[in-house]
C-alpha cells in the first residue's frame, strides 16, 4: 500500500507539472521519508525543478499544494522551506485499505528470471560460507516471486574440477580404495564429512612433495574421458556428496528446480558451440607471441586494445607487455579450457543463446513432492523447460567479481547486450566465526586468535563448520531453552519447536548484514530472544498469536474481516487522528511498508533491508503491546481498533519472515 501511494503521488505531481509548464524538460519526481511521522508520510524536495521551470523552489512547492488537487490516500501538502512538499497519508484510508488487505495492482515484467546460488564443489561437505550463499540466494528467489515474478532456481555443480580431482587422488593414490570399496563408503550417512577430511589430508600431502601434485594433473585430464575408470568414481562421489549437499540445504527449506553439471557441458559439446561464436565474432584470438602464446585470449574488461595503446604510447615493445597483462586466458595452450570458457558457455546456453541443451533427469524429491531435476546427455522425455530466460542472477562470492564481468564482456563482444544488461552478479563476502563461536565448536585458539575480532575457515586446511554441524549445535542450544520453558510438551514437540528458532535464527543472522559486509557467527548473539534477531521477530508473531488465543479468537479470521469490526473508515480515523495516535499510526505505516521494502531489496539486490523492516515491526509491535492493554480496554470499539491492529501487524510480520525463509514456532 505504501508503495502503491508513493508511485500515484509521484505520478500525480509529474503531471501537474507538465501541464502547469508545458514543453519543460522535466527531472524524476524524488520521494524521501522524513525523519518521523510528526514531520510527515512522505517529503518532496522540489529543488530538481527550479533549474528547468525557473522558478523558486518555494514557488513550485506552493503551486502543488494549491492546485494538484485530491489525490486518494493523500490527506494534505505542507510547504516547507527551503523547498520542501511535507505530505501526510490519509490515516484512515490507507488502514482501512490494509486491514481489507487489498493489494492494488502492479505491473510484472514478463519474462521468466533465473537465480543461481550454492554452487558447491560436490567434494566434501557443505560449511558455514556456503550457508549464507544459499541463505541469500534463497531469500532472493522468495522475493522475487513475493513481487509476483516467475523464477528458476538453478545450483551449479562442477563435478570435473579440481576439488573433485583432489578427492579422487585422495581416494585412488593415498588410501588406495577400488571404486567398489569407494562405493560401500558414499553409502554411509554423512560421506560428505569423510571426503572433508580426506580433502584436508591431499593438501597436506601436496605439501610434503609437489611432485605429488602430477597426480592432480592426471586426474583432471583423465576425469574429462567420460569412459575411464577415475571419470565413474568421480561420477560416483560428486553424485553421493551433492545429495548430501541437498539434504543439508533441505534442513533450511531450500530447494532447487535444476542442477546443471560441467560435466555434461563438456560431453554434450556447450563449449565448441560457444568457442566457434566467440572466435567467428572475434571475441577471442589466438596469441602466437608472447607469454600466452598458443593460448587463446580475450582482453580483460574495461582494458584496450593493442592497437589504442601503441597510438596512445607509441611504443609497441611497451603495448605487447601491458596487452598480455589484460588479457584473459579462456584457452590454455595445451587446449585445454579454463573455468571461464566454460562458464561463457553455460551462460549462453541460460539466455537460449547457444543452439544446444540438456538432457534431464529427475533427480532428488523434496518431501513436499518438487522434484529437482539433474543434467545428463540422455534424459527422459518429459521435463520442464530450462534455459533461454530473460534476467539471471548469479550468487557468487566477491572474488569471482573479474571472471563474472569476463562473462558479460563476453556476451557484449558476441553482440548480445541486452543479454549483457540483464546478468546481475549477485555478490557478497566470506563468512568467519567469533573466537567465542570457534572455541564452542571445538577449536583450540592460540592467545592472538583470541584477541581476533574473527577467525577465518578454510576447508582445504580443515578448518571451518560443517552446516550440519552448525545447525545441530543450533538446534540443541534452541531445544536446552525450549525445554526449560515448557516442559509441560512433548520431546518431539519441543525438538519441532527447537529447530523453527534455530533455523530462524541463522537464516536471519545471514540476511541482517548487508551482502558486501564480513560476517563473524555467533551462537549467542544469533539465538539471542532480543536484540535484532530472528527469534525476536519470532517472539512478536507469538505475543499477538497469545493476545487472540486469550480473547478465544482466531487470529487468521479476525484479520481476514478486520476492516467489517469497525464500522467505518471514519472509525479508523477517530483512532488514528492527532499526535497522541501517531505511535500507532507508525506501527501502521510501518506494516503498509512490506511490498515496499521487497521492492527495494530487489532493485538493489540486498536481502539485508527485509531483515531490517521485520526487526523496526517487531520492535514498533512491542513497544504497542507493552503500552495498550488490549483485552482489557473498556471501550468496545477501541478494543476492537486494538485487535485490528495486532491481527495486521501479525500477519505482515508472518509475511516478512516467510520471504526471509523463516516460520513461526507455537511458542518461544
């Protein structure tokens, strides 16, 4: 509803203009908040249109108020110097329109849009970092189909790189394992956390002699035949890990429409289809001099040309030196392809650009029957359409920043740019531990870890938390507080209620920073019931839950026809109307705010703004409940204004916790 006033106050005043000042050029109608409701609901600074209309900014500001007209859900205009329109909402409409839950229409792109997010190198177990990619990714996707939007979601799975290479020299050259033994082992629970040790230990041995790394060298090539032996165990543990991967994630409720695999990039051939494009358009050329030479090379983003920089310098020994240091190896010399040249592909092959596609096979079904499908060469006959989509996103972490713009440069040289336009790299930082979280998850500190304000994981050295291992450690912390409050319920009960605040809490601890920001976990303060948390937005949807069991009513009902317990809109506003109300009118207007907020978080990519409008409701819901007494109200139709509100602030919260992945616990 917010939003919905803010885009047909915008609209309304652009109007008002061009016809007050025929043929202007005029600039976009900018609309801020003010500081607090006492001040007004929206403020508009007209200081953009005194250049263009030659005319004082006060001047403009008094022609809109006087003369725009009624505008619906706007109460009044206030000139405020040195240039300000300070506009107050009709109280009464909008909180009448909201109880109603009436949504006014918007207009969708058309256009189906793909998030990737995860991505796990399918060789050992998934850890913290990974936890918030998809935390993030799957809050995005939540998002964008709140705004009405369709969406795949996609989890790349490069099963033929190197991570998986080294897990198959681990197996094959230090522990000597068969394929058959290797596959007794990957039907064991939790195969994942064997690999992560043994991932650690092939680094290790590394180390101790680099000639060992050959292995690594002839394990990558052999692993890209898809007939040989070290191929089928690759096969066979990047298959057993990525199913754990989605039982881990599954924990979390977060799902997947379709797992694309490198390997099936390469076998069906997505990289010859897009190296002919890419070397017929000139996207990349072939080096015959120099430190790349038999490579084939595509300059680095934003850099120029040789020919500009020998007409800019003159000095042609000089051009060749800076030419190789910005370009981007796709091809190496031995022909074989870079992660790059490959992801090139894949992406052309997102935006229907390729000629080619997958086979499908099913793959993993969740509980509630969704099926997530696999790439294959051969598939069934029957599965969705995936590929050729108008927006990807890709959750990736920020220091893949050069390969994603390689990407779009490459799809701007094959003359794809409206392709270009609409590939968004979704980045964000690492995830590290406080000392305190580290030394509760076992690891021994040394006195200057300590005095860290976080301790960074590494998987290759074994250092780090496993999700599993992070979400259990969770769920017990969650379950010793929710049996000492109600011991009254059953162990199951209890354990259910457990993992919905553990799963809160870290789902809202990785959406409360902002995505560029370095996030140090902590047990304490994530499952903390105050502060800004997701288990206190989980207390608030309770609380009002508890005020209708008590007044033995249904929540759900009585929000549904909330706008038929007062009589009238007028009612509302005898509520609503002066200072003394502008408390609750702010706990209103907070809950108008939601497609707003998600709006925002859309447009700028940043999850973090959602996390921060269900923790400012929580908090406005709380400081309402601590000073209204609401079953007590003797006054019938004020009470019934009382309940009104809870149930709508009730039910913006629930929404705002379901797009962030979060569900409400039946007590805390």
């Amino acid at each position: 509803m917010y939003r919905y006033l803010e885009e047909r106050l915008a609209q309304h005043v652009l109007e008002f203009l061009r016809q007050r000042y025929p043929g202007a050029t005029l600039p976009h109608v900018a609309i801020e908040q003010p500081p607090n409701v006492e001040l007004g609901d929206f403020a508009i600074p007209v200081f953009p249109f005194a250049k263009p209309l030659r005319t004082a900014p006060l001047k403009i500001a008094e022609a809109i108020r006087a003369e725009i007209g009624p505008v619906e859900g706007i109460a009044e205009m206030q000139v405020a110097p040195p240039g300000y329109l300070n506009v107050r909402i009709d109280r009464a409409w909008v909180a009448a329109e909201l109880a109603r839950d009436k949504k006014p229409a918007a207009d969708i792109p058309v256009g189906k849009i793909l998030v990737e997010h995860t991505s796990i190198n399918p060789n050992k177990a998934a850890h913290i970092g990974h936890l918030r990619n998809a935390v993030l990714g799957d809050t995005f996707v939540r998002l964008l189909r709140y705004a009405g939007r369709e969406v795949d979601i996609q989890n790349y799975i490069d099963n033929t790189g190197v991570q998986v290479a080294d897990v198959v020299v681990g197996f094959t050259h230090i522990e000597k394992k068969s394929r058959a033994e290797i596959k007794a082992l990957a039907g064991q629970p939790r195969f994942d956390y064997y690999c992560w040790d043994l991932y650690a230990r092939v680094s290790h041995w590394y180390e101790q002699d680099k000639q060992n790394l050959q292995a690594r060298h002839e394990t990558l090539h052999a692993i890209e035949d898809a007939s040989s032996e070290t191929a089928a165990i690759a096969e066979l543990i990047s298959t057993a890990v990525l199913r754990r991967h989605l039982e881990t994630m599954d924990r979390l409720d977060i799902e997947y429409d379709f797992l694309p695999r490198e390997s099936e990039i390469l076998q069906l051939h997505f990289w010859d289809a897009a190296f002919t494009k890419l070397k017929d358009s000139g996207v990349l050329s072939f080096e015959t001099e120099g430190k790349n030479k038999g490579c084939w090379v595509m300059r680095r983003a934003g850099t120029t040309s040789i020919t500009e920089i020998i007409e800019d310098t003159g000095n042609a020994e000089e051009s060749e030196k800076i030419s190789e240091e910005d370009q981007k190896v796709i091809v190496r010399s031995n022909s074989t392809v870079g992660y790059v040249g490959k992801d090139i592909a894949y992406h052309m092959w997102k935006f229907g650009l390729l000629g080619r596609d997958f086979g499908y096979r099913k793959f993993y079904r969740y509980p509630n029957q969704h099926d997530c499908w696999i790439s294959a060469t051969e598939g069934e006959k029957n599965h969705p359409h995936f590929g050729g989509v108008a927006e990807i996103y890709n959750v990736i972490d920020a220091r893949q920043s050069e390969a994603q713009s390689t990407v779009i440069e490459a799809l701007r040289g094959l003359g794809h740019n409206e392709a270009a336009d609409h590939y968004t790299h979704f980045s964000y930082e690492m995830v590290a531990l406080t000392p305190r979280c580290a030394a509760e998850l076992g690891y021994k500190l040394s006195e200057e870890d300590k005095t860290r304000s976080y301790i960074e994981v590494s998987g290759r050295k074994g250092f780090g938390v496993k999700a599993d291992d992070l979400l259990d450690q969770l769920i017990a912390s969650a379950k010793s507080e929710v049996d000492s409050r109600h011991p009254q319920l059953d162990d199951a009960e209890r354990l259910a209620i457990a993992t919905q605040i553990a799963i809160g809490a870290l789902r809202y601890f990785m959406l409360k920073f902002t995505k560029q920001s370095v996030i140090a976990f902590d047990f304490k303060e994530a499952l903390s019931f105050e502060g800004e948390t997701g288990p206190y937005a989980q207390y608030a949807v309770v609380r009002a839950t508890s005020i209708f069991k008590k007044a033995a009513l249904d929540p759900d009902t009585f929000c549904r026809d909330g706008a038929n317990n007062l009589s009238s809109t007028a009612e509302f506003a005898q509520y609503l109307k002066g200072g003394s109300a502008n408390e609750i009118w702010e706990l209103w207007l907070s809950a108008a705010k939601t497609a707003y907020i998600v709006d925002q978080c859309t447009a700028a990519t940043e999850p973090a703004y959602i996390a921060k409008h269900a923790f400012q409701l929580a908090q406005l819901f709380n400081t309402f409940y601590h000073r209204h007494p609401i079953l007590s109200e003797p006054d019938e139709r004020r009470k019934q204004f009382l309940l009104a509100t809870v149930a709508v602030v009730r039910r913006e919260l629930i929404r705002t916790l379901e797009v962030m992945g979060i569900t409400v616990p039946p007590v805390m």
